[in-house]
C-alpha cells in the first residue's frame, strides 16, 4: 500500500523459472500488495516455482503472445482490486528495486504512466545492449518522437507502471497479442492524453534473459513505426485507426480473466 493505493506487480513470463526467483527476492514487499504471474504456456517448471513462491499464478494453456499475456495481467491485477500496477519482467533484465520510485509517482497523482529508461543515463550499453538494438532504439525512439509529437527517451522497455484509471481507459483489446503491443498501449496513452513520466533504470544482459531475435526484432520494429504513423495520419484526421478512435468498445473486460 502506497498513499492508500493498493500495488500490484505483474509478470508476464515465459519460461523463467532460472530467473523468477531473483526478480520475486527484490521486489519490495513493503509497499507491495498483490504479485501476479501470467504464465504464457512455459515449457519449464515456472508454474511450480511460482506457486511455491506464493505467487497468484495464472496459466495460459496455449502460447498467447507477449501482448496477449499482459492482457490477462492488467485484467487481474484490476479484477483483484490494484490501483498501480507495475509491469516487470521476471527474466531479472530490469532491477525490481525501482518498483518503489515508479509506484510511487503514480500515487503522486502527477503521471498516469512511468516508463522505466534504458536510455536515460548510460546503463544500456553497460548493461550489456548489444549495439545494433542501441541504435535500432535511438532511431525508433527518434522517429516515433516525431510521428507523434511527444519527447520520450524511449519507447521500448518493457518495465512500465500504470493507474487504474489508465488501464481502465485504454481499449487494449484493439492492441496486437505480440510484441508490438506494448507499443501500441503506450501511442494509446498518448492518444488519450495522458501523463508520462520516466525514470533511469539500468539493464543487464545476460544468456537466461529474454531477448528477441533479429528476424522478431525487424518486424517488431516495422510494427513500431505502422503504430506511430497510423496515429500521426489518424491525429491529421486523414485515414481513421480502430486503434486509437473514440468508442467503448475494446476495454478489458471486468472480472478475473479466463485462462483456457
């Protein structure tokens, strides 16, 4: 509990039981209230690890995608009664010490949203980014800066932490069940006005850490820029995007969610 704001963490894994461990040992129980792990079909012992972690474990018994794990994450988290939610990713790449800052600038009620930074500072290529993903982030960063009119340092990390009502507001049942969605939930926000904020985070590379390949990472990419040009052409009133129009469909759905 934060300022009287219950705090979830969500963690969407696959195939992380080398890592769930450290990632759980670091988060600060403190002021967190609720862990949820969605597993995304693993073909290791996750779901063991989990639940003898005493973790609320969710199980999808088949492969959703990256974006259709964190759907069935933000809709527990909300179901369960969380008013900040941090995503962050049990591969132990991003620090979990920082869930504390991030919460708690949502609970300033100044930001609706917190990115944690890869780019802010030096920390990725210390970290160990490799090079080329350095500069595919700058260039994209760069671009989508543009195409949308914002000033982010980066569009890409996979640590994030958001209110109720943000979650609530965004239709991100519209957004893609891979990993572009990410991406498209951020350009929604955007869309939708509201607040960003960023923090310096640092990120480690290592063998068991989760990374996409090239081939992934080219078509990520592509996705990235379709999303900021879609909502720059949309904005301009020239072509309309379901993904960012004004309706009430496409928001999750209340309840805990099914995992069949």
């Amino acid at each position: 509990m934060l300022h009287h704001k219950k705090v979830a963490v969500v963690l969407p894994a696959y195939n992380a039981e080398r890592t769930l461990r450290q990632t759980f040992d670091e988060i600060p129980k403190d002021i967190v209230d609720d862990i949820i792990l969605t597993d995304d079909a693993s073909s290791d012992a996750t779901v063991r690890l989990a639940r003898e972690l005493g973790i609320h474990t969710l199980r999808h018994d088949r492969n959703r995608g990256y974006g259709g794990n964190q759907k069935t994450c933000y809709q527990a988290a909300l179901a369960r009664g969380a008013d900040i939610v941090i995503m962050l990713h049990p591969d132990y790449q991003y620090t979990p010490k920082l869930v504390t800052a991030m919460a708690s600038m949502i609970a300033s009620t100044e930001y609706d949203v917190v990115l944690a930074s890869r780019i802010l500072g030096k920390g990725a290529l210390a970290g160990g980014m490799p090079l080329y993903k350095y500069v595919a982030n700058r260039a994209l960063t760069w671009a989508e800066n543009w195409l949308v009119g914002q000033k982010l340092s980066e569009y890409h990390t996979g640590y994030r932490a958001w209110s109720r009502e943000a979650l609530v507001r965004l239709p991100l049942l519209r957004c893609s069940d891979d990993f572009v969605f990410d991406n498209q939930m951020l350009v929604q926000a955007i869309a939708q006005g509201l607040k960003i904020g960023e923090i310096s985070c640092p990120t480690k590379y290592f063998p068991e850490a989760s990374s996409i390949n090239l081939r992934r990472s080219i078509v990520y990419g592509l996705g990235v820029l379709r999303t900021a040009l879609a909502y720059r052409l949309h904005r301009m009133a020239v072509v309309a995007s379901p993904l960012f129009a004004k309706a009430d469909d496409g928001r999750l759905p209340a309840g805990e969610p099914r995992c069949g």
